[in-house]
C-alpha cells in the first residue's frame, strides 16, 4: 500500500472517530450530562462503591476533576457519597436509582448510535473490524515519539 493511501485511511479514520464523538456527546447533551459523567455511570454501574482516588484512577483524570464530576453528579442524584465505614478519612461513591434510569437512557442511546453506524455489516464485517481495529491499537500503544 502506497503511503498517500496509508494517510487517507488514518485521515478517514479520524473523522469517523471525530464524528462519532459528535453523535455520541449529541446523545450526552440530550440526557444533560457530560461525557465523563456517563463514563463515571457507567464505572459504579459496574463496581458501586469506589473511593474517589480509585474513580480518578479509572477514568485517567486528576483526583480534583473526579471530585468536580462526582459532586456535579451528586448534586443532580445520581450518586451518593458516604463515608467508608472502616476508614471514614475515606468516602464510597454509590450509584443512586436516578443514576441507573439515566444509565438505562444512555445505553439506549448508544444502541440506536451503533445499529446506525454499523448497519449494512455483516457479522464476519463485525469481526474482521474489530480484528483490524485491535491491531491498530495495538501498533498505535508501541510507537514511542522520541523528539
């Protein structure tokens, strides 16, 4: 493959992730959150009753920004801190009823988003795809720029 075609595929590549991002902040904007409070959602949604250092470590962000979205996402009830009850320097963050009705919301969302994005595949398009996509990912986590 020619390296100008190499290029015009990374540069398809990135669109299509850039407009999945559009189409997928469009569903967040919809329900009135935040990419990084559905993400935190989903984590409790999955393991309830994480520290805050843990949900920053997750989420790959600073403990203060985990403190901002989980007191936002508090505020709004969709979460519930309470003190760790054998280390109260500590709180639990609790995913609330609210906070599972807006999870049921999202994941609706994101299955309308990909039955959109993926129609006309086949299910051997569906993993030759996803075989594809695990390789670039893996090529891209090797490469280390040394400027």
């Amino acid at each position: 493959m020619l390296e100008n075609e190499k290029e015009m595929i990374g540069r398809l590549l990135a669109n299509v992730c850039r407009i999945h991002g559009t189409k997928a902040n469009h569903c967040f904007d919809q329900l009135g959150i935040y990419r990084g409070q559905a993400f935190l959602l989903k984590i409790l949604s999955d393991r309830d009753g994480l520290t805050h250092s843990e949900i920053a470590e997750i989420m790959e962000i600073s403990p203060a920004a985990a403190t901002k979205v989980i007191k936002r996402m508090e505020h709004n009830k969709y979460i519930l801190r309470q003190p760790d009850p054998k280390d109260e320097r500590l709180s639990r963050v609790y995913i609330q009823e609210a906070g599972i009705a807006l999870i049921n919301q999202i994941d609706q969302s994101f299955q309308q988003l990909h039955q959109a994005m993926f129609e006309g595949f086949t299910q051997d398009d569906l993993n030759r795809f996803h075989a594809l996509l695990m390789l670039i990912r893996n090529n891209l986590e090797k490469i280390n720029f040394n400027f």
